[in-house]
C-alpha cells in the first residue's frame, strides 16, 4: 500500500504542459494537484479543501475560491504581477501570499531595449517604407531621426527589470529619467539616472516612455488620454509591464493619429487576446499611416528558454521553503505601492496568528 503525501499542492494552470519540473522541485512526500484550467470558475472546492499552498498562473484567484482554501498555508504567484489575486480576500483569510520576481529580469529588460532602440532608429518603419522604393534608394532617410545622446528616456518604476533597462541603456548616451516613489532618496545616485519627484515632469521631458511599474489604484490607465496628452509631442512610448497602464486603445490611436505619438510598442494588452478596435485592425492590415509605428509583441517580453525554466524552479521553491520550513521566501509584493506592502505585511500577521492558535 502506498503511503500518503505528507502534503498537497495545488497548481492552477501553466503553459508549459504537465507539471514535472514542480513535481521534481517539491519532492516526493507533495502530491500535485493540476487543476489545468484558467477559468476559476471551474476550480472544484473540494480540490482546493485539500490543499496545503497554491501555485497560481494565469487565472484569477478571488474570493469564491479563496473561502475553500481551509487548509492552504500559502499561495505563490508564478509571476511577478499580482493584479487577478484577490489579496483583500487572502488577508481576510490569514492566507500570506507571494509573488515570483526574481525571474525573467534580463528578458523583459531586453525586450524593452530592443523597442526603445528600434524605434528610436525608426528601424521598423524603415522596413516597411523600403520595400515600396524603386528609385532613389538611399535618399529615403526618415526625419526627425535625432542622436541618442540628444533623446532623453523615462523610465516609470526603477526597480528590478527598470534598473535593468537603466543600465542597459546607459552605454548608448541617452539621458535617463526615473521616477518611482517606492526607491528611497540616493537609490537614483546609486544607479546612475535622474529622479524625478512628479510623473508629470518626467512626461514633459522625455522623448521615449518606457513603464515598468505594476498596475495598482495608483498607476492603472496613467496613460489614458489625459496622460497620453501630457507627454511631450512625438515621444515613443514602450510598455513591457501592464496592459492595465494604458487600458483606452480610442485615446492611443488618437495620440498615433495627431502625432502626439511618434511610435508605440507594447507587449501586454489589458486584454489578451485583444479585442476588436479600429487601431488594431490598422495594425494587423499593415495600413499606410501606422505601419511601422505600432509594434505589438503577444506578452512574451519574459520568455527564453531559461527564464521559462527559472520561473517554474523558483516558484515552486518558494512552495517548498513554506511547507518545509514554515517561512515565505519572497513574502509581500517587491517594488509595490506602500499601501500594498502594508496590507501584505497585515495579511503575514493575520496568517502568524492563526498558526499561532492552531
């Protein structure tokens, strides 16, 4: 007869087919429980009773679910994001929670780069115009094309993949703005770039906007067409974090349109697969007036090959450091809003004081 599993672990979904490698990570006395579905509304409640933590992917975990979790020490985030946890709901259950940040950083930092570079260079629309001239090949230079030693960047959010960028784009002269009140005062000296204290400064003066924050009550739709209006006239903008950021495609189109946007590369939507809207179906049909100048990448700015497998080892080790050592390695939110640590640090005590009384 084969002895039961000292634990249980539930894990949500992932895009990586079976579970092996989380299996392997979190040893022979965890039983996994796949439940390989995005839909939290089909996640059974006495499959989740049974659980001892949670690995979640790409479903939303909310209050439904969270209320048959009575026996579930933790729930880890294979990401970094954390926008479908019901975190409100996790704390009033004294169920401490964890995100996955150390992983992907230099991928979601190249990507940025390599927009923020291309479409400085204007590469993209260079591409598309040259293969209509017949005539007067090298004369077709597009304008304005400045130095980057001449183009200043802001950066919203410094914190891992943000200082990243920071210094991957540091050798290339560009000026670099950064604006994140979350970074104490001198972390700009430390890692070599301007602070600014107002977003609104940091939209008046630079050329390119790239963001790499999280999308809380503070951040979601800074880019509406409020703060689309706001940036300096033919700035880029690149967004690898939220597509909650600038959730109004009407106001990003508008903004292509008048030219108050020169270029735009975004590789999260706030809906994925993207809905249908007039300046997406410019987009895919390649039309005269954007080709070029809206680059769209499918949310794959983390993805290589060794962040996939880094992803899943760390994840699933955060899991196992909580069963086998009763501590939440990555605890909290990393480079959150204060308020959010704050409810992350009252939720770590809820859970303390529950285990406490068991």
């Amino acid at each position: 007869m084969t002895a039961p599993k000292k634990y249980v672990v539930g894990i949500t979904d992932h895009m990586f087919g079976a579970p092996d490698l989380e299996a392997e990570v979190l040893g022979d006395d965890v039983e996994i429980e796949f439940f390989a579905s995005t839909d939290e509304a089909s996640f059974d409640p006495d499959r989740l009773a049974r659980l001892d933590a949670l690995m979640v992917w790409g479903a939303r975990l909310g209050s439904r679910s969270i209320a048959h979790l009575s026996r579930c020490k933790g729930v880890v985030r294979y990401g970094v994001g954390y926008e479908k946890i019901d975190l409100s709901a996790l704390a009033d259950a004294g169920i401490p929670f964890a995100n996955n940040p150390d992983y992907g950083t230099e991928e979601v930092a190249d990507h940025a780069v390599a927009m923020i570079l291309s479409l400085h260079r204007r590469l993209w629309e260079h591409d598309a115009r040259a293969r209509g001239y017949t005539s007067g090949w090298q004369v077709h230079s597009l304008k304005p094309l400045s130095r980057s030693n001449r183009a200043a960047v802001g950066v919203v959010g410094v914190g891992r993949i943000g200082t990243a960028v920071v210094n991957r784009l540091k050798p290339f002269g560009f000026r670099i703005l950064g604006y994140d009140p979350g970074q104490p005062p001198g972390h700009e000296k430390a890692i070599g770039y301007e602070r600014t204290d107002r977003l609104d400064d940091l939209f008046a003066q630079a050329d390119i906007i790239t963001l790499h924050c999280p999308a809380n009550n503070q951040t979601r739709g800074i880019l509406d067409g409020s703060g689309l209006s706001r940036l300096k006239p033919g700035a880029i903008l690149v967004n690898t974090a939220r597509g909650e950021l600038l959730d109004d495609l009407d106001a990003l189109e508008a903004s292509l349109r008048n030219g108050q946007l020169a270029a735009a590369a975004i590789d999260t939507l706030a809906k994925e697969p993207p809905r249908e809207h007039p300046l997406l179906t410019a987009w895919r049909d390649r039309s005269d007036w954007l080709e070029g100048r809206l680059v769209i990448t499918p949310h794959n700015a983390f993805y290589s090959d060794h962040a996939a497998i880094e992803m899943r080892h760390n994840a699933a080790q955060t899991v196992k450091i909580l069963l086998d050592e009763g501590r939440l390695r990555n605890h909290g939110v990393s480079g959150c809003h204060l308020e959010t640590r704050r409810q992350v640090e009252r939720l770590l005590s809820r859970s303390d004081r529950r285990a406490n009384q068991v």
